[in-house]
C-alpha cells in the first residue's frame, strides 16, 4: 500500500482534530476523577448537550457565537447540578455506588435532550466561512483550526487555574487528601462541585465546537464518553497533562488504524486502547504510581 | 410443617400460576409482550448474580444478549442447524465471549469493569451493523425459524410465550440454588470483601471469571429464544441502553436478591407496553408514559441509591435485630 506524504499529511490532521477533541473529554474525566475518585459517566453527555444546546440557540435565531457560549455556561450549570443535587447527597455510599449514579445522570440528561430537541440529526454552521487551507497537500477544513486553537485555549486555562489560583491549589489538594484539604480550610464539597461545573464547560466545548464538522444527536454522547475515558486512562487518570496527550496519541492511533486497516472498526480502537492500558498499564503512559486506587 | 416447606410450597404455586397465565391470556400482543417479560426475566437473573451477589458489574449484558441472538438466528436460519443444537450453540458462544471479556477484566474493579464492559457493548453494537453477511446489518435478520425439536413446532404466541416462561422458570430456580449453595456463599463473600474472601481460601479471580461466563450464557440463552420467538432481529435491541436498564434492574431490585431484580425488571418490560396492557388508559397517557420510560428508569436509579446511601446506617441497625431475633 502507497501513501503519498499529503495523504500521510491529511491522516495526521485528521488525528489531531480528533485528538482535541478527546483531550477536552479527557480533562473532563481528569478533572472529576482527581476531585472525587470516581468515573463521571455522564461527562459524554456533557459533550452532547454542547452541540445540542448550541444548535438549538443558532435554530431559535440567536448568533452562532452567543449560542456556544450560553451552551457552555448552561452545560456547567448541568454539570454542577449533577453534584448538587444526585451526588452529594449519596456521598456516604462511596464508590461504585456515585458511579452508578452519574450513569442515571446521563440516561436523565440523555433521555431529556430528546424529548426538548427530538430524536433527529442536528447540524451547527462553522465558526467562520472559508475554502479548506491547504497544508502541504493536504486540505483542512478553518473548523478544524477552530477545534485545536479553543482546545489549546481550553488547556492553557485550565492550566493557569490550576496552577496559579487559589481555587486550583485547593482543587490540588482535595486531589491528595479531602480530609487534610478539609483541615487546612479547604471548602472540599465547593471544589467537588465546582469540578463538575468545569468538566461541563469541557464537554459542552468539545461538543459545539465539533458539532459543524461531525453533526450532533442526542445519543452521541456514550461513544464519545468511552474515548474521552479511554484519553484519560491513557495519559493517567488525575493528571491534566497526561490527559492532553492521551486525547492527541489516541486521535492519530485512530487515524492510523483508519489508514492502515480501514475506517469500519474505527470506534474499537478506543476500546482497545482502553482494555490494553488498563490490564497492562493501569497508570497510564505518563502516570507513575496509583497502585491503591485500582 | 416448617418454614421452609411453606416457602417451598408458596414457590411450586406461584410457578404454577406463572405458567398457567399464558394459557389463560389468548391476546397475541399481550402473549408477546409476556415473551419478552420472560426473555428479560433470564437475563436479569443471570446479571443479578453477577452483579447483585458477587458485585461484579457489568454494562455489557445487552451484546451477548445479540450474539445469543444472532449466532442462534444464523445458525438456524442460514446453516440449517437444528434449533435445540443452534439454541446450545449459541449459549456456549455467549459463555467464550463472556469468559474472554471476563478475563482481561479480572484486574479492575468498579467503575474500570463498568467502561470496560460499556466500550465491549459499543464495540458489539458497530460489529451487528458491519458484519452484514452473519447480521444482516442495519436492516436486520428476519424469517428466523419457529423452535422446532424433531417434528414438533412451536408457532403459536402460547405455545412460544410457555416455551420461554418455562425456561425462566429453570432459570431462576437454579440460580436460587446457585446462590443458596457454595458458589453462593463464595460470591457473596468476595462482594463483601475480597481479601476476606481470598483469606478463607476462595479462589477469587476463578469465581469472578465463572459467575462472569454463566452471566453471559445466560444473557445468550435469553437472546436465542428471544431471536426464534420473534422471528426478526435487529442491532437496536442490543444497545447500549437495554445494558443500562438491566444493570437499573438489579439496582433498584437490591443486593443479594433475585425476585428483587426479576420484578423490577418485569416493571420496566411493562411500563411501555401500559396501553396495550391497560384498556382503559387513554392514547395519551400510554404515549407519554412509553415517552418518559429512559427519564423514570434513570430516576429510580438515582434516588434508590440516595435514599439507600442514607438509610444505610439505619437499615443495618434493624437487620441486626431481626437476625438477633431469629435466632433466639
């Protein structure tokens, strides 16, 4: 098999494109998982009320721009809802129990998607007008440009909050310990929610932002729930970073997979990725250590 | 006589009745919609035992429910295979499958089990829409021939509806007997606690993987007789969704239990089909009911988990007084 080095070029942007996607997934899982251990299972649904949300603004007559962000705004709402009011109160159950119940969050938010939006396919304009640039050979589309500079934007955000604020020191520190966190005057249930609410801001990014190149439905949230997860694990889960790079090494994985075998069984590569970490390197490729935790 | 041959006595009735319900019913839908109720019923047994006694969850069941399904459908259908040998089959594919799931798998707990079983679904649910020559794809396997043993045909909605009921009914009591037994215990033991488990010298991980492939097999069986009840199959019955509604099931049915899960999930079977079972409830209210069943079940999950994280302390205050009082 021949591949021209714009072919090589168009795979490789193709993977990146998707990679940012994940990776804004994957900060979400990240972000939920330092603060409270758990797996959120309905950050995918957060991707789809993004895309959803946004198209339900643009098709009501309000301006593309204002309908990403109030999609935004209204999915870090759900997301802090989600603590509020389906978590917190069940915290002393722990564990399997919180996960279970982030799984009947998302039948809820998935479930009411389609009776507010109907069960149809919704598109979303792009960003801005253009012809495709072309890179080497290789045609991108100014969209795919959209989704890698708001994702960069996304982490470099998320980045100086969680490195140079107060909020992200005491995001931090519930990362290691609630109870010391706690001690030290840490507002622990404040940080918790507050972490939903962002891993909704994430979610609902990636899915307004990929919505015009992809198209949106109410249930494509699981699939791209289970990628953004197998981003995280990838990179290690609870490590900001390691989810970035999970999200982009996943996505070109994928665009490989797409050009070496074929695009049919594109979706299993997520779950391989996902199994082969997990039995073989539960930390990810960057995590060091999480022994107890498994 | 003692309590036990009460229970006993009390099990043998009800079974009866369940039996005879299909024979005294002679509506062809209400007839199906029981199937299904019997169908559903096998396969929340088997995932009651994994998840509900030994802990170990799963958001997969809805896929080797397919592939029972499928594999019986081809085998029949397009290899000839007699029904009896393609229903036995297909169970034994389901059982590999499960097993080769359950293996790798064995590593993770909780919520790593969950995605890993949740991406296997998702992955099931790309392969019954792309392998057209076993599947038929999106447009689904029809003309699936009727359960058939020598001359002997089952083709009427009874006759279909008993087959299935009965099967149900083997099911769930050998399950019981599983769990009364020493597989039971030892499930109930690593739910509990593994290292505890492992201590008294319970071969932890061979538990998990056989309690995993029984599930699964289960599930299969579930999904053959589904597949040769109906006639006509299609990947939208083994989503991702029905996996969720199972696993809502045994949650909502409770730990340890099999008639909790069995009635639960007989309720959720139900609930969309109220206007046909119901003949005085309106058009409307039918619809908006059939509407809303996703938003119930995801409800009940949430609030049954609260309302147990709280009660918790205060329920195992008076278990311990009622054992106490048995006991004395």
């Amino acid at each position: 098999m021949s591949m021209s080095s714009a072919d090589v070029l168009q795979f490789v942007a193709s993977g990146l494109q998707n990679g940012a996607i994940y990776a804004l997934m994957a900060l979400g899982f990240t972000l939920v998982f330092a603060s409270t251990g758990i797996i959120n299972f309905a950050q995918g649904e957060f991707f789809m009320l993004g895309g959803m949300l946004a198209a339900a603004g643009m098709a009501a007559g309000v301006p593309l721009g204002v309908s990403v962000l109030a999609a935004v705004a209204a999915t870090t709402l759900v997301g802090c809802l989600v603590e509020r009011l389906a978590l917190r109160p069940a915290r002393s159950a722990g564990g399997l129990a919180l996960v279970i119940i982030t799984i009947g969050c998302s039948m809820l938010i998935k479930s009411g998607a389609r009776h507010l939006f109907g069960p149809d396919e919704r598109a979303l304009p792009a960003f801005t007008a253009g012809e495709p640039l072309s890179v080497g050979g290789a045609l991108i589309e100014p969209q795919a440009v959209w989704v890698l500079v708001l994702a960069l934007a996304a982490a470099v955000g998320l980045t100086v909050l969680y490195r140079w604020t107060k909020m992200g020191l005491a995001m931090r520190a519930c990362s290691i310990s609630h109870d010391a966190a706690r001690i030290v005057g840490v507002d622990t249930a404040r940080v918790v929610m507050l972490s939903f609410g962002l891993a909704g801001a994430l979610g609902a990014l990636a899915g307004a932002v990929v919505a015009p190149i992809t198209q949106t439905a109410y249930d494509v949230g699981a699939r791209m729930g289970l990628k953004g997860f197998a981003a995280a694990l990838l990179g290690g889960l609870g490590d900001p970073v390691g989810a970035i790079v999970g999200g982009f090494v996943l996505g070109l994985l994928e665009s490989g997979a797409v050009a070496v075998v074929s695009g049919t069984y594109k979706d299993a590569v997520a779950l391989v990725v996902l199994l082969v970490v997990l039995v073989l390197r539960p930390q990810g490729i960057l995590g060091r250590h999480l022994g107890e935790k498994l | 006589m003692n309590a036990f041959r009460v229970r006993q006595w009390f099990g043998v009735i009800v079974a009866m009745a369940m039996l005879a319900v299909p024979l005294v019913v002679t509506d062809r839908y209400v007839l199906k919609v029981l199937t299904f109720v019997g169908v559903n019923a096998i396969v929340v047994v088997g995932l009651a035992l994994l998840f509900g006694f030994a802990g170990q969850v799963s958001l997969g069941h809805a896929a080797f429910f397919g592939v029972g399904a499928y594999a019986s459908a081809f085998l029949t259908g397009t290899l000839g295979v007699p029904w009896l040998g393609a229903v036995a089959l297909a169970v034994v594919l389901a059982c590999v499958v499960g097993w080769a799931v359950a293996v790798p798998s064995l590593r993770l707990k909780g919520h790593y089990l969950a995605m890993a079983t949740l991406g296997f679904n998702e992955i099931m649910s790309v392969v019954f829409v792309e392998a057209r020559a076993v599947t038929g794809g999106n447009d689904g396997l029809g003309n699936i021939p009727f359960p058939s043993i020598g001359p002997l045909e089952l083709r009427s909605p009874t006759a279909l509806c008993v087959l299935v009921w009965a099967v149900a009914l083997a099911v769930a009591l050998a399950a019981r007997n599983i769990t009364l037994s020493r597989p039971g215990r030892a499930m109930r033991a690593l739910h509990a606690t593994e290292p505890g488990a492992l201590a008294v010298g319970i071969d932890v991980a061979a538990v998990k993987v056989r309690v995993f492939a029984l599930s699964a097999g289960l599930a299969g069986l579930a999904g053959a007789l589904y597949a040769h009840a109906v006639g006509f199959i299609s990947p939208s019955s083994f989503g991702l969704d029905f996996s969720i509604l199972l696993m809502a099931a045994v949650v909502l049915g409770g730990r340890e239990s099999l008639l909790g899960p069995l009635a639960a999930m007989t309720a959720f079977t139900l609930l969309p089909y109220s206007g046909a079972l119901l003949p005085g409830i309106p058009r409307a209210v039918a619809e908006t009911i059939q509407d809303w069943v996703p938003d119930l079940v995801g409800l009940t999950v949430v609030l049954t988990l609260i309302v147990r994280a709280r009660g918790a302390s205060l329920r195992f205050a008076t278990r311990k007084q009622a054992e106490a009082g048995e006991d004395s």
